[in-house]
C-alpha cells in the first residue's frame, strides 16, 4: 500500500516536473506488471476456494457466494505473501479463503451475526452428525459434543439455532 502511494505521489510530482516523468512512468509500468503477477498468483489458487467453498457451503450461503469471497481471500493472500519465508503459496492462500469464506457467513449469511468460534463450533458439530450418520452409527447430542469437545449445553444450544425462518411463517396453528 505504501509504495503504492508513492507512486500516485511520483506520478502527481512528474505532470509538474519534466526530468521525472520518464522514471515515473518506469515505476508505474513496473507498478502494473506486479499487479499483473499477483493476480495471476492469486488466480492460480482458484481451486483452493472452490475446495474450501464446498466444505462450507451450507444454508447461510451458497456455494457460488462462497467461491466469490474465496477469491477475494486469494487476493489478500497474494498481497501478503512472502516467498523467502519457505511456504508454498497454496498453503498460505488457503489460510486467507477460509478466513474471508467464514466472515463471509458470519456477516451476511445470517440475519443476527454469531461469533466465530460459535459459527466454528456450529459446522463442527454438523460434520460429526453427517460423519456418524455416514458409518450408520446412532448417536446422541453427548456424543456430538465429545466428538467436538465442548459440553453438551453448549451443543444443544448451538444445534437449536438452526436455519432461517421467515418471520410471515406461523408460529403455532
């Protein structure tokens, strides 16, 4: 962000001033061209939010909404990655679409927000549920919460959430 800004600077120094128009225009095209790369680093981790969209998708939002905001994380994680520090830029960028993907749901999938751990907490206990109903082994909201490693209050809690209802649907006959 910085050294963009101080380009605009450059740029806005150089309509005034002659001798620097050449090097402002060498920064700017050098400025273009890692954006260029960074987007072609962040497209090429697309898959990675198609992946992470499909984990996630879920009743709050759909799979298509989800795999947007995981570009959207890929591109933040283009802008922050740092190659010298030995990751593969796969695992750094996954990272970043989860984050976005699950503030994503937090913010605009549910009409009152729940905090992140709960949100967390939530999706962990309905993986348990799919995992058991999946091996066809019964099971109880006690062992949802073993399984997810909070206590059973908190499980039964986050379980009655459930879905959007509309607020026209009648409430009793």
């Amino acid at each position: 962000d910085r050294l963009e800004k101080a380009i605009e600077a450059v740029q806005k120094v150089a309509r005034k001033e002659a001798s620097l128009r050449e090097f402002a225009r060498t920064a700017t095209n050098a400025w273009r061209r890692a954006e260029e790369l960074r987007w072609r680093l962040a497209m090429s981790g697309r898959r990675i939010a198609h992946g992470e969209a499909r984990k996630l998708a879920g009743p709050f939002m759909d799979e298509e909404d989800l795999v947007q905001e995981g570009y959207i994380g890929l591109l933040r994680a283009a802008k922050r990655f740092d190659p010298n520090r030995g990751i593969r830029f796969s695992t750094y960028a996954r990272w970043w679409v989860r984050a976005q993907m699950t503030r994503a749901i937090d913010h605009t999938g549910r009409p009152v927000r729940l905090p992140g751990c709960a949100v967390e907490q939530t999706r962990n206990l309905r993986k348990a549920m799919k995992r058991f109903e999946s091996m066809g082994i019964e099971y109880t909201i006690s062992d949802l919460a073993d399984e997810v490693n909070i206590d059973k209050e908190r499980a039964e809690l986050l379980l009655s959430q459930g879905n959007t209802i509309s607020l026209e649907q009648p409430v009793d006959d």
